[in-house]
C-alpha cells in the first residue's frame, strides 16, 4: 500500500485548504496527503465540495486559505497554466469543431514538437485509449464513453504528473460506466500517474481508488482504504454513506458491552461512559443466522438473539430479510445467503436466532439523543 | 459577527498569480470599458452637465473707467449694470444669453469711436467675471487699460451657473411642453397598432397551415432594411397634396399624427412580429393537446393559454415598439408637418435655433420613457428566457380551410401595404415629374446634381456600413469574449456588463447630440474625431452595441464552461482557443451580428445627422436633406438605393451562412 513519510514524500500535500463563496464555507479546513502513483478518490454526496477542491487543486478557482504543494513545489498561487495536471470533465468539453486527433493534439502544440513526432504521439495514445480507427471523426460522432476516453487521451496527452478526473463517469449510462471503470483504472496502473478522481458514486470510488477521502458538509470525514472505510467507518455518517448499515438505538454499558433493547451484546470497546444513549451499527452482511442443530463454538448465547423474519426481498445472489425482534425493540436488516436460508428452510414468519459478531458491532454517539 | 468571520481562519485571501493570459484579458476588457467610456459614458455626462448649465449676462459683474482725451483718468469708477441703464445698450431679452452669448462693450459708450484718443480701463469685480480682449480670455478684478482701437475689440461673457433654470424655461414653453404629449400619444397608438396587427401575423405565421408562409416571412422583415423616413416619403406620395389617394383622407392632412402612425407602423412592424413568434414558437404544444382532450373551444383556449403563454413577448413587443417610436425622428421629420414630437424638437432646438442647453434639455426629457420602456423590456425578456429552457414540445398546427384561407388573406393584406409602401417609393423615383408625367427616367439618380452630398454619400454609408460592421464585430465579439471567460476581476466585469446594456437605452438622438457636446469641445484632445468618418464610425457602433453584446452573449454562453479550463490545463494561450475554437464555433452569431451592424449603419438617421460633415455626408441623411430641400423623388430614389443594398447584404450574409453552416455541419449536427 502507497503510503507517505519521511522517505516517500507526498506528490500531492494539502495543508489546512479553506474555501469561501461570499458567506459559504464550501471547503473547511481540508489536509490531504497524496502519493506518487496513487489513485484517490473523494467520495460523498452531491454539494459536499468535491468539485470546489479539485478545482482548486487545479488553480481553476483558488482557495480562500491555505496551501497546496505537489512535488514539493508551492503551486497555492499559481495560475493553471503553470501547474502540471491534466483535467477531465463530467462533460468531456471536447473542442467540437476539432477532429478527434486536433483534439489529442491540442496540448502537444506549441511545445516544439515535430509534426511527425505529435502524429506518433497521437497515435500511441488513441491506441492506448483503444479509439485507434476514429481520429479523423469529429467528437459529435462518437459515443459518450467514446468521447471520454478521447477527453481522457487528450489530458495525459502531455504526460502530466497528476491526472484530475471530475464525474467522468456520470454521464454515461450503467453499462457504459463500469467497463469505462475498468478501463481508467487500468490505463492509471500502467501509466502510473497519480490521479484524484472525484464521484458521488460509491461503488465507483470503492472499485477504483487506492484511498478515498469521504466528505461531507465541506469537511474531510475519514480517508482510507476502501476496505478500511467500509469495514471501519469513523462516522456515522460514513457508515452511512458508504455501503448499508443497521442502525439501532442502545445504550453503552462497561467499555465493550452495550444494551440493545433487553439484550446486552458485546461490541467494539469504545469510550462511552454507562447508561449513555448510542446508536449501534452492525452491517447486514455481517449478521449470522445460527442453525439450531449444530452448535457454535464460541459461546452463542453471549452474541446471540431471538428474531422473526418479518420480510424477505430476493436479490439475486442473497436474500435481503428484515428481521424483527421484540427484545430489540426493534428490527435490522440482513443479508441470509442462498445456501443459509435453503438449509435452514427460512421463510416470512420464520424463526431464528441471529449472532452479531462483537468485532462487527460498533457504536456512534446517537445524534438524536438529548444532551 | 457572520458565521464566516468566526470559522475561517484570519490571513490573507490566497490570490493567483495573474499569468500573462490574465493580465491580456484584464488589460483588454479595460480598453473596452475605456472605450465605452468615451464613446458613451463621457459624452452623455456631457450632455447631462450641459442640461443643467445656465449662462446669464450679470452687467454688475464688470467696471469700466474712461480717460479725458488727454489720456487722463479722474477715478470714477462706472458699473456696466448703471451704464446700460444709463444708455440702454442691452434690452432683457438680449441679457438672456446662452453658452456663446457675447456683449460689445462698446454698446455702454453712445459717444465711442476707435479713433478717438480716449482711453479706457476695464475689469471685472471678481474672479467670475470674464471677458474677452479679442480671442483672449481675461478674468479678475485688476485694472486692463486700452485705447480705444482696442477697446473696440472687448467682449463681456456670461456667467456660468449650474440648476434647473433650462428645465423651467422648457417646462414654462407650451408649445415644447406640447411635444411631450404629442410624443406619448403618437408612440402610444402605434404601440397599440402594431403589436396587434403583428400579433396575428405572427399567429398567422405559427398556428394555421397557410402557403407561402416563408414568403410572408421575407416580406415582413423587408422595414429593417430601409430608413424609418422613407415610408413617409411614401405616405407623402400616396396620401399628400398631390397624393394618388389623397381622397381617402378625406380633408384630413396625412403631415401630423396620421403619418407618422401610419410610417411607425411599417417601420416598427418587423420588430414586433420577430419577438411575438419567438414567443408563440415557445408555447408548449402539450397545453393545447390537453384543451383538445378536454374539448375546450378554439376561442377559450385562445384566450386561456395562447395569450398568457405569448404574455412576456406581447409586452416585451409593446415596450420595443414604444421604444423605437418615440425616440425616431427621421419618419416625423419627414411627415410630421406643424406636430412637434420630442426627437424632431432635439434637432430643431440644436440645428435651427443653435440653442445647445434646450436641446440638451429636450435630451433629458426623451431620456426619461426610452429609459423606462428599455428597463420593463428588460425585466420581461429575463421572465421569457427562464420560460424557454423549460419547454419543450413545438406546437404543431392542423390545418383547417377556413382558418388557413383567412389567415393568408390577412397576410397578404398586410404584405401588400409593406411592398406598397417600397413599390411607391421606387415608382417615384423613376418617373420624370410625380404626378403630372409619370413617364420613366433615372434623373432622379442624379443625385451629384442635388443638395445632400450625391452619389459620395452613398458611397460614405456602404464605407460607414462595411467599417462598422467590421470594427463592431471585432469589438463587440472580442470584448463579450472577454467579459464571459475572463475568471475574477468582478468589478471591471460588472462595469463592462452595465456599460455594454447602456447604448440600448439611449435615443440616437441624445447619443448625437451628446457626440457632440463632448467631441466638439476644443478643450477635448479628440476633438481631432469631429468631422472624420472615425467618429460616424465610433457613435454608430456604440449606438448598435447593446443588441450584437447580447447576441455574442448568447453564443459564448452555449458553449462548455470548461474550455477554458482544459485549455488552461494544456499550457496553451488564450488566444489559441479563441481563433481555434470559440469564433468557428460562434461563427453564425458573428455573422448575425455582422449584419446587424451593417443594416443599421445604412440606415440610422437620428445619430450620425448631428455628426457627419461634408465630406461624410451619408446616404440616409441625404434622404432627408434631399426630402427636405424638396427634392422627394431623388430622396425616395436614394432611400431604396439602401434597400437594396442591405438586400444584396441580407443575401451576401445568407450565403456565407449556409457556407459555414455546410462546412460545419459535419461536426454540429449528429
Ligand atoms: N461558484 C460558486 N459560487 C457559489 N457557491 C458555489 C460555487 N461553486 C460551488 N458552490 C457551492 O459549494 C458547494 C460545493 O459545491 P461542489 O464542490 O460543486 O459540490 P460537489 O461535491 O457536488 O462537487 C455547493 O453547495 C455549491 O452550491
Ligand atoms: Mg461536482
């Protein structure tokens, strides 16, 4: 994993970036290490300040604070044109009136390049983007991922240092979308330039990046691994966002132990003192149907519960079940695999008992309660 | 304390650095806003300042002393105030001076002769007080002694004072108060008129299945093409003393109020019709589906959605007409007979009577609708804009016999009275003496043998029209560029915004007079302009600017937000993106405005008839020089001489299009 320190200095070093339109706090106090070769992703709901900070790393539309360094060059005040980037939109703003090659080839003039060496360069780059035959074709008669990936040839064109990509993908439809994924994700691989991608789409950010950074409300709420965002959220509101996540009302009892209803289950050790009001978290995947006639080995009763299926939805590959219970005073979602609900004959009205595992049951302050 | 000021952080704001991009966009929106400064903001403070500057002839200010003719002088000192009483020199009327008046000091001294050996001192009491010792300028309260040849050559000026002594002269004389009145009226009932009969056109034109509906189309938008003068010039032809139809007037006399309604009406009648079909085209064809569905009678359903969906365009329509009504002067010049309108009394006031504050008075006065009715357009235009992106479905007329037969009555009603109004000046103009010998000649194209400025003038305006539509172009486009893609500098924005809105509200007549009160002035170091075909050239871009702004506006705004950032991101120069991208791209709206500046070059009068100088007298003035001095055929004869001129444009232009839109195609339309 790509990470930054004394030896690896960041390629990309944000430090304490505040932005303001008139009275609006877009971006507060944003910090953000990227490293050389990776590909990160900023990921959270529409309005959140995405677009304001790329832009802003692009010098498109300055911050109103702090500073921006990449290689280890101050580039804060410099205008975009001394930066070193190349940018993709939502909306390819490819030249209309050029033909696909003028449009590769718009940066790689008035560099002092041959002719015949920009030819060679604009034909190594359709080919890379896999658009060999089209460059004599004007953009209008391409399809839109043809169109992007013919914006994406003519933002590396230049071999930039940081590729920046905004909704690239949001415009095209489904299908479209997740080959077009793959195939940015490994074009960035093998050309190993860093890239900051920005979506509001978060399995696009969990299928491509090697970090993201969840935002929110202008402010950087956790940045991880995919993995790590999903398996460790630090917020409800990741939580939330990212993925689908029970969430329950309960109450913190000794620092591992919180009381869901009537039942006490043991859960992540967190700092809430006793008696305190939270929310307990637990994922859908993550809630085991135990079979009754094999027991397990840890002890069950501990983590274990008594519940009802309210509700089954086929998904497919799972069944989604909502589950009811009397002692939760309340209900939780979750995912029963094909197999599970097969063997243990589950339907609506069954009954069962469902452990939810103490490493997968976290707490978060609860945002209702009343201090 | 705002939310802001507690969370953000206490620093300095982060700035760019300007690159040399930056400092070329800042520096030529700059110029432009100098430009429009000049060419507009100066000249109307000029004009504003002259309005209310008063000039009084105050005979207290100065004091004379005369020598014995031994050259002796005995100390007494003399009031010009007492001595006029004395002699009477100088009547009240004749103190009521304006900005030139000029008193002989001589006046006060019944006994002076230059060649006496007498001599004279002269001062004023005070710094205010001016007079002239030949050309030269003197002021102040010491002593200037002279001999009377001298003395002979001074001058006593007016002081100057600043107030609303102008506006209560103009308010106290009925007859130009009258022309307030006359002025509403007339723009009121064209207003009326025209907005109704291109209303059905328009509906003609949008809503029945009729032939030659493309024709109808050419034949209504043939006014633009000629001065507003020349269907006078026709009415003249067909209703005046010696008129083919004068007997349908029936005692009435066609010089007043008819005429100019009726000419207001040709003239203004394309505008119209243009902003009431735009309007009609937008109405959302699923409305009337569900009225059919609900078997909603065609006349409710007239009523309940195609009035309120055409509501902005009629006012916006309204409000144009007005506009062009009320602030024209060549139509009532020419047909207004004895009725004073405010456009035709700025020229009289300032040709005539060479009284520059009333003029500039009578400015201000015609300032105050056109203002008005360019703000309330304003506001509408900005309503439909947001009605237009929301629409979608185009309205789709069914054909119905009686309906379709009616409309194209009508239409051809209506085109017959324009292609009349054209044909009669051209027949006019080619028959040897209207009307006693209708046989056929070209004297009247001898315009070299007329008063107006002949066949030069012609060829001035095709110079004036070709200039202005190349230099308005270029800056109209450049600087709309500038303002769009320009990031920051608010303020020169927001200033440029203003100023390039301005023109719009100006009448070419306040426009010319204010030319020349600011280019005029000897103290002005353009004064150079006064007289040159650079000055038509400038006043008539600055007059045209507002509508070829909002054109390249709406062209440069359809175009990706984003250009200039990938741009920016490929290390290019601006530049580069503008001559490869933005102009082809907005090539067509180019074109329009092109043309646009080029019709009207040929054909404006009210501007450039206080600015052009022999050698650029101008073909539409010559019109009404022509029309004036009595020539009416060889001014009809001229007067389609620019008709067909802006037709072989019109077509130039149509062709040019096409070719950009052929050549375009491959990448526009797919
Ligand atoms: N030029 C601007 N002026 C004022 N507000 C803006 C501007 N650009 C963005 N905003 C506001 O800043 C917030 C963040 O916008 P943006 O960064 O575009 O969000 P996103 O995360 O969807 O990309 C939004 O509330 C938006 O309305
Ligand atoms: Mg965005």
């Amino acid at each position: 994993m790509l990470r930054t320190d004394d030896e690896n200095p960041a390629f990309l070093k944000i430090n304490a970036l505040w932005k303001a339109f008139g009275d609006f706090l877009a971006l507060k106090d944003i910090s953000l290490e990227v490293a050389e070769g990776e590909f990160v992703c900023f990921l959270g709901p529409s309005g959140c300040g995405k677009t304001t900070l790329l832009r802003a790393i692009a010098g498109l539309d300055p911050q109103t604070r702090g500073t921006i360094e990449q290689s280890s060059r101050d580039i804060s005040n410099l205008p975009p044109a001394q930066r070193d980037y190349g940018i993709v939109f939502q909306s390819y703003a490819l030249f209309p009136n050029l033909s696909i090659r003028r449009n590769v080839a718009y940066g790689l003039e008035n560099a002092g390049h041959s002719r015949s060496k920009i030819d060679a360069r604009v034909d190594e780059l359709l080919q890379l983007v896999d658009l060999p035959e089209q460059g004599n074709k004007y953009p209008a008669q391409l399809s839109g991922g043809q169109q992007q990936r013919i914006a994406l040839a003519r933002a590396i064109a230049t071999k930039p240092g940081l590729l920046l990509l905004d909704e690239p993908l949001s415009a095209l439809d489904a299908r479209v979308r997740v080959s077009l994924r793959h195939q940015i994700k490994e074009l960035q691989r093998k050309l190993g330039v860093t890239t900051v991608m920005v979506t509001h789409d978060q399995e696009e950010g969990l299928s491509m990046a090697d970090r993201i950074v969840v935002m929110n409300h202008g402010r950087i709420e956790q940045v991880g691994t995919p993995i790590q965002i999903y398996r460790d959220p630090d917020t409800l509101f990741v939580a939330d966002f990212i993925g689908e996540m029970n969430q329950v009302q309960g109450v913190a009892e000794t620092a591992d132990r919180v009381r869901i209803g009537e039942v006490s289950f043991n859960c992540q050790s967190h700092g809430f003192s006793p008696d305190e009001k939270v929310l307990a978290t637990v994922r859908p995947e993550d809630i085991v149907p135990i079979e009754r006639d094999h027991s397990d080995q840890a002890d069950p009763a501990d983590q274990g519960v008594e519940v009802h299926i309210g509700d089954m939805e086929f998904l497919g590959s799972y069944w989604k079940a909502r589950l009811d219970s009397p002692r939760l005073s309340g209900s939780l979602n979750a995912n029963l695999s094909m197999n599970a609900v097969r063997r243990m004959e589950l339907s609506v009205g069954s009954h069962l008992q469902v452990r939810l595992p103490s490493d997968r049951l976290k707490l978060f302050a609860n945002p209702s309660a009343v201090t | 304390m705002s939310k802001l000021a507690t969370e953000l952080p206490a620093g300095p704001r982060v700035r760019l650095v300007l690159g040399s991009d930056d400092w070329f966009m800042r520096g030529f929106i700059a110029l432009i806003v100098l430009y429009l400064f000049v060419a507009l903001a100066l000249p109307l403070y000029a004009m504003l300042s002259k309005s209310i500057s008063t000039f009084r002839m105050d005979l207290t200010q100065f004091q004379f002393q005369v020598s014995d003719e031994t050259g002796f002088f005995s100390g007494d000192i003399l009031s010009a105030d007492e001595l006029n009483a004395a002699v009477g020199a100088y009547s009240e009327q004749e103190l009521n001076v304006g900005s030139g008046g000029r008193l002989s000091a001589t006046a006060f001294f019944p006994d002076f002769s230059f060649r006496s050996p007498v001599k004279y001192r002269v001062r004023g009491v005070d710094d205010s007080a001016v007079f002239l010792l030949g050309s030269e300028r003197r002021t102040g309260p010491s002593w200037v002694e002279l001999d009377s040849n001298q003395f002979r050559r001074v001058v006593l000026r007016p002081v100057t004072s600043v107030g609303l002594d102008n506006f209560k002269r103009y308010f106290s004389t009925p007859s130009l108060v009258q022309s307030i009145k006359n002025s509403l009226f007339i723009a009121a009932i064209s207003t009326v008129i025209t907005v109704l009969l291109a209303f059905c056109f328009a509906y003609a034109l949008n809503r029945s299945c009729m032939r030659f509906k493309g024709v109808f189309r050419l034949i209504a938008m043939a006014p633009i093409l000629v001065p507003s003068l020349l269907p006078g010039i026709a009415l003249v032809y067909l209703f005046g003393n010696q008129g083919l139809l004068k007997a349908v007037m029936a005692g009435e006399s066609i010089y007043g109020p008819y005429g100019i309604i009726a000419g207001s009406v040709f003239f203004t009648f394309p505008h119209a019709m243009l902003i009431i079909t735009t309007a009609l085209a937008i109405s959302d064809a699923r409305l009337y589906e569900a009225a059919l569905s609900l078997r909603t009678s065609r006349w409710k359903t007239f009523w309940t959605i195609t009035i309120p969906g055409a509501r902005y365009g009629l006012i916006s329509a309204a409000f144009v007409v007005f506009n062009l009504v009320i602030t024209d002067f060549g139509l009532p010049k020419v047909i207004g007979g004895q009725y004073n309108v405010l456009a035709v009394d700025i020229y009289k006031q300032v040709i005539g009577q060479q009284n520059f504050e009333m003029g500039a008075v009578v400015s201000v006065v015609l300032l105050i609708p056109a203002m008005l009715a360019f703000g309330i357009d304003r506001i509408v235009q900005r309503r439909q804009v947001a009605l237009l992106s929301a629409r979608s479905v185009v309205y789709q007329p069914s054909s119905s016999r009686i309906f379709d037969r009616f409309c194209l009555l009508y239409c051809s009603l209506i085109a017959i009275f324009i292609l009349g109004i054209l044909g009669i000046c051209q027949f006019a103009a080619l028959v040897k003496f209207w009307p006693y010998d209708l046989s056929l000649s070209l004297r009247n194209y001898a315009f070299n043998r007329m008063d107006g400025g002949g066949w030069a003038a012609y060829r001035n305006s095709i110079e004036l029209a070709g200039l202005t539509a190349f230099f308005g172009t270029v800056i109209v486009f450049t600087g709309a560029y500038m303002v769009e893609k320009t990031q920051g500098f608010k303020g020169g924005r927001t200033l440029f915004q203003f100023l390039a809105m301005l023109p719009m509200a100006i009448p070419g007549m306040v426009l010319g007079l204010a030319y020349i009160f600011f280019f005029n002035d000897p103290d002005n170091p353009l004064n150079f302009l006064y007289g040159t075909m650079a000055i038509l050239v400038l006043c008539t871009v600055t007059h045209f600017y507002t509508v070829s702004h909002l054109t390249a506006v709406t062209a440069l705004k359809q175009m990706d937000n984003e250009f200039e950032s990938v741009n920016a991101s490929l290390k290019q120069p601006f530049y580069k993106l503008f001559a490869r991208v933005s102009v082809p791209v907005c090539l067509p709206a180019i074109l329009d405005i092109s043309i646009y500046l080029f019709v009207n070059a040929m054909t404006t009068v009210s501007a450039v008839v206080f600015l052009y100088s022999t050698s650029t007298a101008l073909a539409s003035v010559a019109v009404l020089n022509m029309d004036d001095a009595g020539d009416v055929a060889p001014a009809a004869a001229m007067g389609m001489m620019i008709f067909y001129t802006n037709v072989a444009a019109r077509i130039v232009h149509a062709g040019l299009s096409r070719g950009v839109l052929r050549r375009t195609q491959v990448w526009r339309h797919h």
